[in-house]
C-alpha cells in the first residue's frame, strides 16, 4: 500500500509560520530573479538571439525551495540533480548565475556550460553534481538509477533528485525507475519528482494519463510514499520536498513528487512563448505575503526593480563577449583536439 502522508491544511495551523521570514523572503527574491530572467531569455529568442528558448517561468514555486533544500556539493555524500529543461529556478537557488544562462541563450563562447553549444536552460555543473541536461525527454529518470546506485553502496545520506514532465512519465524511463528504486533487494534512495503542468507541448493530461494523480503510481509499489501537491504554492512545495528528503535520507528508499504547476509561456519558442493566462506563482505568493504582513507592495517592488538590474547588466556584459571560433567545435569531445587529417581520412 503507498503511504499518503499527511497534508499540512489538516493540521490547522498556518504553514507561512512553518518558514522564518527570512526563509519566505530569500524564496521570494529568487522567484523573482528567475521569472525576470526567463522573460530576458525569451526576449533574446524572438530577437534572433540563441536559436530556440525553452525553461521554466511558472515553476518558480516548486524549483526555488527545492534548489534550496539540496545537499550541494560534489561526490557521493552530497546530492545528484537529474534535471530537465524547466529547472531554472533549482539551479538560481544552489547559486547558479544569471549571467551565465544569458551566456548559454546567446550561444556564446563563455558558457560554462556547454561552450555555446547546447540550447538555454541546459545546465552541467559536475561541482554541484548537477548532470548535463539532456533534450531527450525522460531519459533522466534512467541515469538517476545509476547515481542511486552509488550512493546506495558509499552510505551516507546522500540522495539522488530527478524532475521531469508529465507527458514524459508516460513513457518508459519513468516506469524503469520506479521499478529499480523499489527493487525489495536494493531499494534507492531518489526523490522522483513530475512537475505535471497538464501538458506534452499541446497533448492535454487528461486525454493521455487514466492514473489521475502521477503519484498514485507509488501505489503499485509496497510501502512507498506518492504525494501530489500544488506546485505553485511555494512554502506547500517547500514543506512537502523537505519532507520527502528526511525520508529518503533516513530510509535510503524512494520517494514520488507530483507538483501541479502552471506553464507560463506555453511549451517553448517553437509555440510561441507567449504568456497565457495561468495562475502565476508569484503573484499568489506575493498576496500572500502582503497579507500576513510579511512583506509591503512597496518592498516587492524594489525586488522586482533590482532582479530586473541583474539581469540587464548582465545582458549588457553578454553582447560583447565573444562566439565561439568554428574550429572549438572539435574540442572538448572525444578526440585529442582537432584532428589534421580528417580530412585526408575521408571526412569533409
Ligand atoms: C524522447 C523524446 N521524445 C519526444 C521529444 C519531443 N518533446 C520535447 S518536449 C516534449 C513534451 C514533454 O512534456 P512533459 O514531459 O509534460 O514536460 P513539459 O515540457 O510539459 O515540462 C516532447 C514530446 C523529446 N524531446 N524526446
Ligand atoms: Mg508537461
């Protein structure tokens, strides 16, 4: 039987009171960074800079707590990330740069990431165990098995996070990973996670899953803990992904997430990337906060005023750095540099 775990709305008590203000706060300024900067990204793609956007803006609430919740570091006593396409916000909250997310759109040379090569939100950062992203959807929830895997063997407390897509989880690499973690010989220590934002580019959820809610999958599973919660609600997400992680942590067995979250600008630049009316995280969060007193309209602003700074001077930086020079293509691959007689070998 899967374990549903308690939600907070039937203890009764106010979950904002759960997180130190300074807590909401830092959440806060970091929603905002993100959404500004995946609004600059878009700009950057309709203006013919970077070939195609495609990130996260409508994820902030569930990606910003959970960046903050990760064991960062590297090797197998901190944490690994599996991540997809829409994972800005975690890594804006380990402490990842907006400068360098402009420098990966504008496909320049000093992306650290993939060199100007590979498309936006498309991190790899081996420092922080943040695996290279992958536009294979789904094929995450295979190689996380592996980190697991090892983590499993080192001890520790150490766990493996994967997040990917609704329409993903319907395809096989999700239902492998289910299966290995909760093989009874070896259980793994993961936190799979859906962000089910009720799309597949335009495939609707409702016309593709008969399973309801992603997390009812736990249930095929003896003893694993399947929670659905709302994804654009930040301190429900933070409470929720701290919760799964001292699980796993203690049990060393897996753990699935299901965040309903909104999808702000439609799939991608090849749809659009518009924005659509959803409900938007951080405005909910805002209100929120203006509510309770935790914050005034005018302090908001100022966050929103300085975030958008940030993300302007370092657009202004990116535009004078340099692409990289066609013959970097044959670097760092596989091969020692550029090969002289490729084409002599028959290559062209
Ligand atoms: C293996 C594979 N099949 C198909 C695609 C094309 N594709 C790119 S994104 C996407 C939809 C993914 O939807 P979902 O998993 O719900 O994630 P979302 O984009 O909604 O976050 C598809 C089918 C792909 N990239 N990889
Ligand atoms: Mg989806």
């Amino acid at each position: 039987m899967a374990t549903k775990v308690k939600s907070f709305r039937q203890t009764g008590k106010d979950p904002y009171e759960s997180l130190s203000p300074e807590t909401l706060k830092k959440i806060h300024r970091t929603m905002v960074l993100d959404r500004l900067l995946e609004e600059r990204l878009i700009k950057m793609s309709k203006g013919g800079e970077g070939f195609f956007w495609i990130g996260g803006p409508g994820e902030e609430a569930f990606s910003v707590p959970l960046g903050f919740l990760v064991k960062k570091g590297q090797g197998l006593d901190h944490d690994y990330l599996h991540l997809h396409y829409r994972s800005s916000g975690i890594a804006l909250a380990m402490g990842a740069q907006v400068i360098d997310s402009i420098r990966q759109m504008r496909t320049v040379m000093t992306d650290p990431y993939s060199r100007g090569r590979n498309f936006v939100n498309h991190y790899a950062i081996p420092e922080w165990n943040i695996m290279p992203v992958s536009p294979t959807i789904e094929t995450q929830y295979s190689t996380c098995i592996g980190s697991a895997i090892a983590q499993k063997r080192h001890g520790g407390d150490g766990i493996s996070i994967v997040n990917g897509g609704d329409a993903g989880s319907a395809e096989g690499d999700f239902h492998s990973c289910l299966v290995w973690s909760n093989r009874p010989a070896n259980p793994l220590p993961i936190l799979i996670i859906v962000v089910n934002n009720r799309f597949g580019i335009s495939t609707p959820f409702e016309q593709q899953h008969g399973e309801g809610d992603i997390s009812n999958w736990a249930k095929a599973f003896e003893g694993m803990p399947g929670k659905t919660i709302n994804g654009n609600d930040p301190v429900e997400s933070y409470l929720a992904i701290e919760e799964a992680m001292r699980y796993i942590r203690k049990e060393r067995k897996p753990y699935l997430l299901e965040a309903r979250c909104s999808r702000l600008h439609g799939h991608s630049s090849s749809s659009g990337a518009n924005r659509v009316d959803e409900p938007d995280c951080i405005s909910l969060f805002e209100d929120n906060l203006f509510q309770r007193k935790m914050m005034t309209p005018e302090e908001a602003k100022k966050i929103w005023t300085e975030c958008r700074e940030i993300c302007d001077t370092a657009y202004s930086q990116v535009k004078t750095e340099p692409y990289p020079d066609p013959e970097d293509i044959w670097n760092g691959v596989f091969t020692e540099g550029i090969d002289d007689d490729y084409p002599k070998k028959g290559g062209s």
